[in-house]
C-alpha cells in the first residue's frame, strides 16, 4: 500500500469533454482543492489550445491528460500522440512533477483479465493510436517528470452504451451470444475515477506506476447496466465477429489503494452516473 499525500494540485486537460464534465462535477464533492481545468472552449478555468502561446500557470503537482481522440480518421486519432509532448510542455511550465496519460483498455483487444503486462493486440485504430501514445510517452526523456500511463476501462455515462442510458422510449439493442447473455465489459463508476485520480496524483513519484489498469474489481453485464438505468433491452444475435467478454484486471489499482472500495454492481454503478448526470 502507497502513501499518499493531501492538498495536492493538479491541472487537468481536454476537461469539458462528457467526461471531463462529470469528473468536474464528481470533484466538487471531493476533499482538498479542485483540480484546475484547462480546455480549447468553455466551460473551464483557463481557455488554451495546442500551438498557443501558454498562459501563465500557477505552480501544480500533477497534469491529468484527459484530452484526446476517440474516433474519426487516421489523422483524427493521430491526435492522441500529437498532444504528448503538449502534455509535457504543460507539465515543466507549472512545475508538475507527475504527468497521468489518459489510455484505454482497447490498447489490449479481446480478452479476460488482462492485467498490465499481457501483450497489447488493438483491434481497432482507436487502440492502435492509445498503444502509439503509450511507445512515445515510454520514449520520452524523463526531466524529473513521473510518467504514469492509466489504461481506462469503460466509464459509466461516458462510453459507447452512454447516449442508450438516457430516459427514452427506444430499447436498447444487444448483442445476444450463446449463453443467452450480451457483452461482459470491465467498468468504473464516474464518482470512483475522480477518487482514483486525485489518489494517483498524490502519490510520491518513487510509488507512482508506469502503467495502471483503472477499473471496478468485477466486470458487468451491458444488460444489467440498461436494466438498472430502467432501460427495455431488444436483443440480436451476435455476429461471428463480436466478442462477449473483454475483461481487466484491477489488481495493480487495488493493491495501491486497498482501502479505496469502488463500486462493482450495475446499480450502484447507474446511480453514481445519475447522482453527477442530472445536476448543474
């Protein structure tokens, strides 16, 4: 178990995304200062895009790379690598000592339980583009700055089932396998990211992994998920292509923080989501 320390500052980009927003809104509810924001369009604390002169920053401990690129062509998802050495500019122009990499479990492709050291197989160019990010942040010259790559699970609100949660009268459609069963997906609630975060950020350097799988310790069922939001499910059968289980393994994350109990079930997952969704 790590040490962590408290009142630790830290800037945080790509913060007005869906969900840069429930992070901001998770983080008002958190002990010690609220993490500065930095974003190309409001709302946030400091309006800055790439190629910018920087603005003067306050002195920080931690930069959290939330920006990036989910989707989109090849030079869309380019982005993801373009912004490291951003990242790092930000980082020796506050004085920040940690830098948390935003990547994501699709570095990985199918599997169960992939833990940080199974070999990365993207099966897509979105994966392919947070597995570039990642060769190019291990290449970089350290400075004195603690790189940690977070590969992110699903997060609750913010993920591809997201738009489907919301009160609607259409069902959600599903992959149905053989087991009767749909997609089995590793998730973490919103409000337990924002908690990781700032424990992340507050540990000293020497505690501070390379890379971190960042997930709830047990994977959920999208069914339950859709259920537990009182969403109808309509279910297709699954094509020869689609992948019922693609899992994580939390035990890094756990280990640092065994004290840190994060939400496991669909219903407590759901209304964590609700709880930052529906306020201003």
């Amino acid at each position: 178990m790590a040490k962590t320390s408290h009142n630790v500052t830290c800037l945080v980009t790509g913060s007005n995304g869906k969900l840069g927003l429930l992070l901001r809104r998770a983080w008002r509810k958190c002990p010690g200062p609220a993490p500065l924001c930095m974003a190309r369009r409001a709302p946030t604390d400091i309006l800055w895009s790439p190629g910018d002169p920087l603005p003067p920053l306050p002195g920080m401990d931690t930069v959290i790379a939330l920006w990036g690129c989910t989707s989109g062509d090849a030079a869309d998802l380019a982005t993801n690598v373009d912004l490291v050495p951003y990242t790092v500019a930000l980082a020796e122009a506050c004085g920040a000592r940690n830098i948390l990499h935003f990547s994501s479990a699709a570095i990985y492709g199918p599997g169960t339980e992939l833990d940080e050291t199974s070999p990365p197989t993207p099966a897509n160019a979105y994966g392919a583009s947070k597995l570039t990010m990642e060769e190019t942040i291990r290449a970089l010259p350290r400075n004195g700055i603690r790189h940690c790559v977070l590969r992110l699970a699903n997060v609750v609100g913010a993920d591809s089932l997201a738009p489907a949660l919301a009160p609607q009268e259409a069902p959600i459609t599903l992959d149905r396998f053989a087991d009767g069963h749909g997609p089995l997906r590793s998730y973490i609630a919103p409000g337990d990211l924002a908690r990781v975060l700032l424990a992340l950020a507050a540990l000293p350097g020497e505690a501070l992994p390379e890379v971190v799988n960042v997930t709830a310790p047990v994977p959920v069922r999208m069914e339950d998920l859709a259920r537990a939001a009182g969403r109808p499910v309509v279910w297709r059968d699954a094509p020869d292509s689609a992948h019922q289980c693609v899992t994580m393994d939390g035990k890094r994350l756990e280990h640092l923080f065994p004290q840190m109990k994060l939400l496991r079930n669909a219903q407590e997952l759901i209304a964590d989501w609700r709880n930052l969704e529906f306020v201003s």
